[in-house]
C-alpha cells in the first residue's frame, strides 16, 4: 500500500489557496445577496446570450432615443419661452403705438419709440437664445447667434429708409428691404437658410423644430419694432403726422403679428406634447426590459443564502484542521 504526503510548507500553501479560494467565494455570494443578481451571468444563461443581447441591444436604442428626445424638449422649451417673451413684448407695444397716434405731444411719441427700441432690443436677445451653448432659431448653424445686435439692424434700416418722404414711403422701403435675401437675411440674419434637422425622438418617430430668426412671422415682428423705433429719428426728419401714421401702422402690425405668432407657439407646443408623450412611452419600454433583464440575471436568495452558509461552514472547518495542524490563530492565518 502507497501512502503519498506532503510537505509542511506544501501543505501550507494547499490551506492559504483554500482559504483564498473559499473568502472570493464568500465575497461573490455575499455581493449576490446584497445585489440580488448572480455574478456568472453566462452560467445562469446556459451559455446562451442572445435573449441577453437583444435585451442590451434595445436598451441601448431607448437611450439613444432618450436622449435625442431630452435634446428636443430643451429646445422646444427654450424656443417656446423666447416666443413668449417676444409676444409679451409685441403687445403692449401695439396698444402703446397706436395711444401715440392720439395726441400731439412730441414726449410721448418720443416715449413710444424708446419702448420700441428696448422691446427690439428684447426681440433679438430672445431669438439668439441658446441650449447648451447650441442656437435654437440658427437653422443647422447652430454655432453661431441668429441675429445682429439692435444697433446694427436700425443702422442697415436708417439707412434704407433716409430720404423718403411719407410714412407710406418709410414702410414700403423697410418692407422690402426685409422681404429681399440681399437686405435683412443677408446683412442682419448670421443663422443658416436650412431648418435644424429633425430629432429622432424614437423608433421611426421624429419632431422637427423648423422656426428660425428669418422667418416671415419673426421678420415681420422685428420690421415693426424697428420702423417704430425710427419714427421720431431725426435722419428721416418726419413731421409729426408721418410719425403719427407710422405708429399706426406699426401698432396695427404688431397686433396682426400678434395672431401668427400665437399660431407659431401653438405649433411648437403640438411638438412638445408629441416629444413629452415619446418620452413617456420610451421610459415605460426602458423599464419593461430592465424588469425582463433582471428576472434573467436574478440570483435566487435563499438558493445564495444556503450556499454563503455552506461555504461559511467549510471556511470554520477549513480553520479547524489549520489549527490543528499548525497551531495558528485564524488572525495570523488568514492575514
């Protein structure tokens, strides 16, 4: 009969591997306890991955989405309050030109335009708003601010309109120069002529968000602003009835603008009600995989709870024949 044996130092190492074998294992069980998912995801799969990967696959997909989708809530948001802002603005306004059509007091039609030169001033700021440091009414050039500064569009517009002699003149110049590519989109408006892209919101759904600075409703809001801030402009040397008329017919224009713009904002809160009720539905997705992908790599409790027992029972007899055959303390052995 062969008797085979090992070494003191052999038979050391043979307990220090155990034991080390025995403490990850407790640590991997106790990590499936506290988590509730197993830690051999292949071997609870049987090595079959592919439920697994459709599941990842789509997950990743809804994020993607998600986050397109965030993105055009922001921007829908962010145009929608410049759009308030330029309406809370626009209003006022027209019934402070048109109060300026009824008295001959040359302070309050100089008053009407001040308000008109701060509320253009308020205009532009609201249509170079910005997300994330992106221009919401720029098009694709999203790089860059839409429009110039105030200053720079009464001085291309003063202009345009010195010399001519009626209100009927001043309107007819300005108009035109706002209507012509080569005046107003080619001097003032830095944004691209091509729409924002759409965003792809979810799975073959998309939102697009086509308002840009050099839209007809927007020009039409701004010519106004601008041609009432030059109604008392000592350049155009207007008299006071040609003053008085180009307030009224700014202030009538603002009121008309005021119909279209309300129609603009009606639209851009169709595209968020769109992008608000997609988010709803790719969350409601993302949740109904990851429920799927957590009862796939679910480690059973009391199976895991069991098994850290059963381990924790040869660890203390591993330590039993340890001391025994070394006459260590489990401090020193286990250090």
């Amino acid at each position: 009969m062969t008797v085979t044996s090992i070494g003191d130092l052999a038979q050391s190492l043979v307990l220090r591997s155990r034991v080390t074998q025995i403490k990850t294992e407790i640590t991997t069980l106790t990590g499936e306890l506290a988590s509730g998912q197993t830690a051999d995801l292949t071997g609870r799969l049987g090595n079959d991955l592919s439920h697994l990967t459709d599941i990842d696959r789509n997950l990743t997909r809804l994020r993607g989405f998600a986050i397109a989708a965030k993105e055009a809530q922001l921007f829908a948001a962010m145009a929608q309050e410049s759009l308030g802002l330029l309406q809370n603005a626009t209003g006022p306004l027209a019934n402070t030109l048109l109060q300026a059509t009824s008295t001959n007091v040359a302070e309050v039609r100089q008053q009407a335009s001040v308000q008109a030169r701060v509320d253009l001033e308020t205009a532009i700021s609201a249509l170079n708003g910005q997300v994330a440091g992106r221009s919401v009414f720029a098009g694709t050039a999203t790089d860059r601010m839409p429009l110039l500064t105030a200053d720079d569009l009464l001085a291309e517009l003063r202009m345009v309109v010195a010399g001519q002699g009626t209100a009927t003149d001043v309107a007819q110049a300005a108009a035109a120069w706002f209507d012509d590519p080569a005046g107003f989109t080619a001097t003032i408006y830095q944004g691209a002529a091509t729409p924002l892209a759409a965003f792809q919101v979810g799975p073959g759904q998309s939102v697009t968000l086509p308002v840009r600075a050099d839209d007809a409703v927007l020009r039409d809001l701004l010519k106004d602003l601008a041609i009432a801030a030059l109604a008392d402009d000592p350049a155009l040397a207007l008299d006071a009835a040609e003053q008085t008329e180009l307030y009224r017919r700014t202030g009538e224009g603002l009121i008309a603008g005021q119909d279209r713009l309300t129609g603009m904002r009606a639209e851009l809160g169709y595209s968020e009600a769109r992008i608000e009720a997609v988010l709803v539905r790719n969350t409601s997705e993302q949740n109904s995989y990851q429920l799927a992908r957590n009862a796939l790599a679910q480690a059973d409790p009391f199976e895991t709870a069991a098994r850290l027992e059963e381990v924790q029972v040869q660890l203390e007899a591993l330590y039993a024949v340890t001391v025994r055959t070394s006459n260590l303390t489990l401090l020193n052995f286990l250090k």
